[in-house]
C-alpha cells in the first residue's frame, strides 16, 4: 500500500523513533515503506516519513539504473564513519523542491537487523554510504535542512515554502 509522506514542517519529521520490534505489522510497513518510495520515485525512505515513529528504513540506491535491490535496516546503528567527507546533493521526500549540498562521510559501517532477526553488518560505499547516512538521520529526527548553514537553510526553506505556495 502506498502511505502518504509527511512533508516539512510536520513536527513528526523532528522526532526521534522508538526502537522497533519484529512483528507481521512491521513486515508490511517495511513493504510498505518500498512500494512507497519506488512510487514516490526515491532511493529511501524512512517510518518516520509515513508517520511511523520506529527506528526502521529502507533503500534501494541502483535500481532507477538497474534492477531493484532493496535493503530493510529495522533498529539499524551506524558503528563507524570514515573521517573522509564528501559533500554531494541530497534530495528529501519529505522535502519536496531543492536539493541540498550536504557533507557526508564517505564509508559507514552499519549493523541492523533484517526482516527475519538477523543481524547484519557491512561496510558501505558512495551513494549506499550516503543515503543510509539520510535515512539514519531521519530516525533521530534530523533533516537536511538542520544540516545546513543559517543562510542556506533560509534559502531552502524559502525555496520549499513557494513550492507548497505555487
């Protein structure tokens, strides 16, 4: 099922999750999450924007040039972050309009679990480092946008309230 996704300055977006826990009902949201963000058309998209206040995200970064791979991190922790940075733009689904600079590391070593209970571990790379790193940051209830300077957050912000205005 498709869910609506919340859209900035929804106060749910700026809250960080619960932990989740295994259960049918997380199974279809997971599915839900990616039947949502393949439509929306994105790369990842987390519970909290569908309104879900759980520690779940899913991604899949290859398959608008590929075929579909999609990953579901349930409770995921990023255990180490490169010290090298990589600045690049960032789209958000619940940011509808500009794209942003942000700086991220360049390779994260993350731990979830996966839909069955098992934990999983693997290093990632280029756009996977990156938007597991976007995704993350919506479970504590972080957004691009708080990742900006004060004049580029303004210029974003601007930028997103005439679009919703248009």
């Amino acid at each position: 099922m498709i869910l609506p996704i919340l859209r900035w300055p929804d106060p749910r977006l700026s809250t960080p999750c619960a932990e989740a826990v295994l259960s049918e009902d997380l199974r279809r949201l997971a599915a839900d999450l990616l039947e949502t963000m393949y439509d929306a058309p994105g790369r990842g998209l987390a519970a909290p924007q569908t309104g879900h206040l759980l520690r779940l995200f899913v991604m899949d970064t290859g398959w608008k040039e590929g075929a579909p791979a999609p990953v579901v991190m349930v409770n995921p922790q990023i255990l180490w972050a490169s010290d090298r940075r990589v600045p690049g733009p960032e789209g958000c689904l619940s940011l509808p309009g500009p794209t942003t600079m942000i700086e991220r590391a360049a390779e994260v070593r993350v731990r979830w679990l996966d839909l069955e209970g098992v934990v999983q571990e693997r290093v990632l790379t280029g756009m996977e480092a990156i938007c597991a790193q976007h995704e993350y940051d919506h479970l504590d209830g972080i957004l691009t946008l708080d990742r900006l300077s004060p004049d580029a957050r303004a210029r974003a912000e601007a930028e997103i309230t005439q679009g919703m205005t248009a």
